[in-house]
C-alpha cells in the first residue's frame, strides 16, 4: 500500500495591555488591564490506496487497485478575552494579588457563549514582617491561593455534521451521521483549585525546604453518557452532576553542600502525594 498524509496548523494570539503601578510609604500597588484575541486552524488530507497496488514497487496513489480513500478535516476556533489583575504589597513582605478574565469561545452556544475565572492569592513573609531575632532561620513565608477555571468543548463538539466517506462500499461515498447526541446547552467544565504552603530557608541559604497541600474540585464536567442503542444513538454528551475532587500534598526539603566562588552543588529530595475521590 502507499499513504500519503498532509497537516497544516496555525495560530495566533495578539494582546493589548494596559499597565500601572504606584508606590507611597511602605504600600505598593499595580495592575494590568488588557485584551486578547486568539484563533486556531488546523487542516489534515490523508489519502491512501485501496486493496493494494497495480504494479508491485511503484508507490503512487495512482498505482491503486480500487478507487483511493481519501480523509479531509479542517477545525477553526477563535476565543477573545478580557482580563484584569490588581497586585497590593506592604513593606515588601505581605502580598494580596487578585486576577478575573472573561472569555468568549466559539466552541461554545452563540447564547452561552460567555464565561468568567477568577482568582485569588496571598503570601507573608513572616521573618521579614516580625523581628524573629533567629540567626539560622532566613525566612519562613506563608501562602495560600484560590484559582478558578474552566476547560471548554473542542471545536465542533456541540455540532451535529455529517461524515462523508468516498469509496465506501463498491465505489460509491456515504454520508453518516453521528452516533452521538449533542446538547447544545453544554457548558464548560469548572475546577476550583486551592493550595496552601509553607517556605523556609535556613543557614545563610544552605538549606530549604517548602510543603504544599492543594484540592482541586472539579464539576459540571463535560461526559459522554452511554444510552440505549434503541434510540438509534450510542451515546449523549452532556455536563454530569458528578463531581471528582484532587487532594495532594508535595513536599521539598535541599541544600547546598558545597559552594565555592565558581562551582555549586545542589541537592534536593521531592517527596509527593496525589489522590483522587468521588465528591
């Protein structure tokens, strides 16, 4: 046999942003204001003989015993954005960072076609906040986080098309329809993540460590449900009330046993936990 397969992608991304910062006493603050666009396509042709070749070592789609099969996809998405941030410090040492972003996918109903994530962070460095008066501790930091997403359908997941087939029984095409039911309201999967840690540095930056503990909960979660063959459909993709949740822990502990004007040695040993539940 004799294949020949052709794939085209491209993508672009173009952001407008507006930034600002201002800083008065032992506050600081700044932020960004700004706007995306981004649009994908993708192309694919596989062709490819069909029961053999005519004259055996002449690899050419024109060398085909039966008409050759041919497989043509293209796939568009274009997804805009707006999005802000706003970041508060005060003495260099406690941090209060706020983000939201509003997207509108193609992927998604025209009528629904609009979804917001935001997200929330702070962090304390403890040593530089309070005089611990500790010579061998360099600094202990607190932080925490809160992050929202959301993951939307692939292009055309939602659409009911035709695939078309050439030489599909004794020369002639066929045009099939899909054995998946779309449901049109289909919103886009949400994860809610939170993490919580803890930072420290010990003997004048020779020794680290830092532990974190995350969840993250997933809901309203794009499935595939299998249903009854008699409904002429094999399966309905919908959003579950299901709901999964990730738990972990991951832990880090290093140093550096050797260290000259020209050469360092790092070590460090990464210690990790990863969980997966029924909600």
């Amino acid at each position: 046999m004799y294949l020949n397969a052709q794939y085209f992608g491209y993508s672009s991304t173009s952001d407008l942003i507006f930034t600002g910062k201002k800083s008065w006493a032992d506050f600081a603050v700044d932020g960004l204001l700004g706007g995306s666009i981004f649009y994908k396509m993708d192309k694919s042709s596989i062709s490819s003989t069909s029961n053999g070749l005519n004259i055996p070592g002449y690899y050419s789609l024109r060398n085909s015993v039966d008409p050759i099969n041919t497989v043509q996809g293209q796939s568009a998405l274009m997804r805009n954005a707006l999005y802000a941030r706003i970041a508060l410090s005060y003495k260099n040492a406690l941090f209060l960072e706020a983000s939201g972003r509003n997207d509108w996918s193609s992927t998604l109903p025209t009528q629904a076609n609009s979804y917001f994530y935001p997200s929330l962070s702070a962090s304390a460095s403890i040593h530089d906040l309070i005089d611990l008066k500790l010579s061998w501790l360099d600094q202990l930091k607190v932080r925490g986080a809160w992050v929202q997403s959301k993951l939307t359908p692939k292009p055309y997941d939602i659409n009911q098309a035709f695939t078309i087939s050439n030489n599909a029984w004794d020369g002639l095409p066929t045009a099939s329809y899909p054995n998946t039911i779309k449901d049109y309201t289909i919103a886009p999967t949400q994860y809610d993540s939170y993490e919580f840690g803890l930072d420290l540095t010990f003997l004048n930056n020779r020794l680290y460590s830092n532990y974190t503990r995350y969840y993250r909960h997933s809901h309203n979660r794009m499935i595939l449900s299998s249903i009854s063959n008699m409904t002429g459909f094999q399966d309905r993709y919908i959003n579950t009330q299901e709901e999964l949740m990730t738990k972990g822990h991951e832990i880090t502990i290093g140093g550096l046993p050797l260290r000259k004007n020209d050469f360092q040695w790092d070590v460090s040993v990464n210690f990790s936990q990863n969980l997966n539940y029924y909600h």
